[in-house]
C-alpha cells in the first residue's frame, strides 16, 4: 500500500493549467487534483466555481487506481 501514492494513480491530474493557480502550503509541496472524486463548490467574488479535490502526489486513499 506504501507505494499506492496519488503521483501514480489514473485519477491523478497535476498538469492542468489551474494546477499553478493552487495556492502553495507547507503540507502541499506538490500539488493537483483528485479527478476521482466530484467538484466540490466554492464562492468567488459572487461567483460558484467546481473546485476538484487538491491533494498532495505524496498523499494516497482507499480508491486509489494504478495505470495499467
């Protein structure tokens, strides 16, 4: 299970071009999102946008799926 990090998943996604609009934080040093799981909705400036989970590559969890 060690080696099922979300770097190797097919739900992993860290080359969209949002990805550099993730705020950068100390427990998230390289990030992108979970496509596994729904948008969830965030309120911006009046608006609602689909903000995809953000996760860590290090990070994993109990879906994870490998390619191949």
């Amino acid at each position: 299970m060690i080696g099922h990090r979300c770097r190797k998943c097919i739900w992993w996604d860290n080359q969209h071009d949002s990805v550099r609009l993730i705020p950068l934080i100390e427990a998230k040093k390289n990030p992108g999102f979970c496509r596994r799981r729904k948008p969830g909705a965030i309120l911006l400036n009046g608006y609602f946008y689909g903000a995809p989970p953000v996760m860590d590559a290090e990070e994993f969890c109990g879906e994870f799926k490998g390619e191949g």
